[in-house]
C-alpha cells in the first residue's frame, strides 16, 4: 500500500471512530456530519468524499462490528456441540453485536429503520440482517444434511425464526429499562431451547 493509500486509509479510520464515539455519546440523529468532520479534523467536504451520509457511516460501523457474526462454526463444533448450543453459540454472538451499542442508540436505530427518507441506512440494515440470516440458513442445512435435525426441517423458515426471536428480545432490552441485558440473554436462550426441541429427530435429545 502507497502512501496516498494509507493516509486515505487512516482518514476513513479516523472519521469511523470519531463518528461511533459522537453516536455513542449524542445519539444517531443528534449527530450532524459537521460535527463528525471538526472530532475527525477533516473539512467537511473531504469528509463527504469519504461518506455522502452519516447514514453510510453508521453502515460502516454496523458493518465493522457485525463481522464476527458472520464467522461460520468450525467443523469441530457442527459434529460435536449439541443443536442447542450451536444455535446458543452463534446467537450470543448477535447479542454481543447488539449489546456493544447503547440501549438508546438501538431504539433509535430500530425507529430510523422505519423512518421515510432513511433508504441509505435502512437498506443498509436489512442487507445486514440478510447476509445474518443466510448464515444461520447454511448452519441449519449443514445440520439437516447431517441427520441431526428433522428432514422436513426448512433451512430459511428457521433461520427467520432463530433470528425473529433474537431481535424480539434486543428491541424489547432497548425500550423497556427494567429489560437487563441477563435478562434479555436468558429470555433468548429459553426461547431457543424451546424451538431447538421441536426441530430436533425424534429419537434424538438435546
């Protein structure tokens, strides 16, 4: 890498982290991209060359802390932890995912989702959930084409499911205070145990 290369590197760098501690601190929609690019000391409009939005900022942010989800389980773990705890496993990465961000910043990135006028950010989110959910969708396949869940199983249908019930419970954390982030860990893993016993072959157990 070339010196232009690397101080274009280390400019994007910089701009991501000054805009994740002004997210964290000031909240998503308190945060104006001037105020990014002064706790960045870039001028506006290099800043713009970088990101058009603050909107692909936080996209890059997501998209940065959102890598370790998407790490498939190594063959060791898909022959020998149980159904269970393989789906405990990656679902605890979501939760880290979740549970890195404050409880404010997810409720008001789960209302800008919904927001008019917010495609950016919500294209960007959902193309996120997507690439979460086709990777729980090749672990249960994995786990259906090894006899270790029900034939009938349908890879995608759990996988909506699996993921439904985790962000259920991290919406319900970020707008209900008394909702602890245990709490919120063991409402999950009693609803997965739950569903991971109706998938299961019959002669098999948890």
């Amino acid at each position: 890498m070339g010196l232009r290369e690397r101080r274009k590197k280390d400019t994007r760098e910089s701009i991501i982290l000054s805009a994740r501690q002004r997210f964290f601190s000031c909240g998503y929609k308190e945060t104006s991209m001037g105020e990014i690019a002064e706790s960045s000391d870039v001028a506006v409009g290099t800043l713009y060359n970088y990101f058009k939005s603050k909107g692909e900022i936080m996209l890059a942010i997501a998209n940065e802390d959102s890598s370790d989800i998407l790490t498939p389980p190594g063959n060791s773990d898909m022959d020998t932890l149980s159904v269970e705890d393989l789906v405990w496993q990656f679902t605890e990465k979501l939760i880290d995912f979740f549970s890195s961000y404050p409880r404010e910043l997810i409720k008001e990135l789960i209302g800008v989702f919904w927001e008019a006028g917010q495609e950016k950010l919500s294209d960007g989110l959902a193309s996120i959930d997507i690439r979460i959910m086709n990777q729980i969708t090749e672990m249960i396949t994995t786990l259906r084409r090894n006899g270790r869940i029900k034939k009938e199983t349908e890879p995608q249908i759990v996988a909506l499911a699996l993921y439904g019930m985790a962000t259920t419970a991290v919406m319900w954390y970020s707008v209900d205070p008394q909702m602890t982030l245990a709490k919120t860990r063991e409402t999950i893993a009693a609803m997965i145990g739950h569903f991971c016993r109706g998938i299961l072959p019959e002669e098999k157990e948890i």
